[in-house]
C-alpha cells in the first residue's frame, strides 16, 4: 500500500500540531518517526488513518483520498493510544470479536502472533487480568493477525520487556519481508534505527529526514 501526505496542517486550541507535512511511504518499507512527546507524532499517524480532520493538505492511500471519520480499510492494522479492549472478555474473545468486524479471522495467524509474543497460554484468560505488557503484546497481535496491508504503531513497545522489543523487531521485518507498509512513531530511536529503512524526525508539528 502506498501512502502520501500531501502538504497536511492541523490546529488544535491554537496550537499547529501538524505544519505543512508531505511525506510518501511505499510498500515493503518499514518508516520509523522519532521525536519527544507533543512533536506531533501521534498527530501525524491519526491524520493517516483519517480519524483527524486536517486544515488544509490531503493524505491518499493508493491513490485514494483518506476521509475523516470514515472507516478504514479491512487491510490497515493499527495502535494509536491506548488499546480499548473488553476487559471482562478474554484476550481470544477480544481478537475474534475485532476480527468478526472484518469477517477475517485467521485462527493459525492469531495463533502464530499469540505464541510469539508469549500469551497463547494466556488467550483464555480475561483481559482485566492482563498485565500492561501482555495487553500493549495483545494489541500488536490484533494489528497485525489479518495479514494487513499498511500497519500504523504508536510507540508499539511501551510497557514490553527486551526479550519482547527483540521479539516485536523480529515479527516487523517479517511484516516488511510480505510486502506490508510498516509506519511506527516511537521516542527510542536506538530500537526504530535497527529496523526502519527510512527515519524521519518531527519536533513542534514539523516532519524532517532523519540523516
């Protein structure tokens, strides 16, 4: 899937969260942006993904307008914030219910993702149960179990051990190696610099080649 940015600006009470960001991104490349918290990462991914209304520019997936608050492609996986899962339901329940949305559940994949990072002895158990980690490991799983297109992670490893950072660097080649865009803002630049092909950094809204 191939992205574009298109000169986007976004204010928010008074504030210019996005300036004048253009950008591509193609498919097979995993894109890291790097920058401390408020530079305008989260901004950026939202404004990817539609579910903020820009000011001026456009962002196009495959050539296609991104509408604000319209539903995203069955193909795009993401975690943006904090993941809302049913905490009174388990964490199999939770990836079967958000893939029953998409009528695309592939039991094996989930399966594969589960015992990757560690919880497919823990599917069974209930969310509100869950450690911080196992539900940030959870929602990398229900990002990327229906074989997604284009994935959009927001500082993915927060909450993770090394073991599962080292586990989560692994599983995104992988998801490069398939032909999937791979775009993750995250503040470590040290773990974005071992995977990405390309870097960028953004501070107050701004969105630069990282050198």
């Amino acid at each position: 899937m191939y992205i574009t940015i298109d000169h986007a600006s976004k204010t928010i009470k008074n504030k210019q969260v996005l300036r004048d960001v253009s950008a591509g991104f193609e498919r097979g490349r995993i894109y890291g942006v790097v920058g401390p918290n408020g530079s305008g990462k989260t901004m950026l991914l939202r404004a990817i993904c539609g579910f903020i209304r820009l000011d001026a520019g456009t962002v196009t997936m495959n050539g296609e307008p991104v509408v604000f608050n319209r539903k995203l492609p069955d193909s795009v996986g993401v975690i943006i914030e904090n993941p809302g899962f049913v905490l009174s339901e388990t964490g199999m329940q939770n990836l079967e219910y958000l893939a029953g949305i998409n009528k695309d559940f592939d039991q094996e994949e989930t399966e594969r993702l589960l015992r990757l990072f560690d919880l497919l002895d823990h599917a069974d158990a209930k969310v509100k149960s869950y450690s911080l980690g196992m539900r940030q490991k959870l929602a990398i799983v229900q990002a990327l179990m229906e074989h997604q297109h284009l994935i959009v992670l927001d500082e993915p490893t927060n909450g993770l051990d090394q073991e599962s950072v080292a586990m989560f660097l692994e599983e995104m080649r992988r998801q490069r190696d398939r032909g999937a865009t791979v775009i993750i803002a995250s503040h470590h630049f040290d773990e974005l610099n071992q995977i990405a092909d390309y870097c960028y950094a953004m501070r107050d809204g701004v969105l630069r080649a990282e050198d």
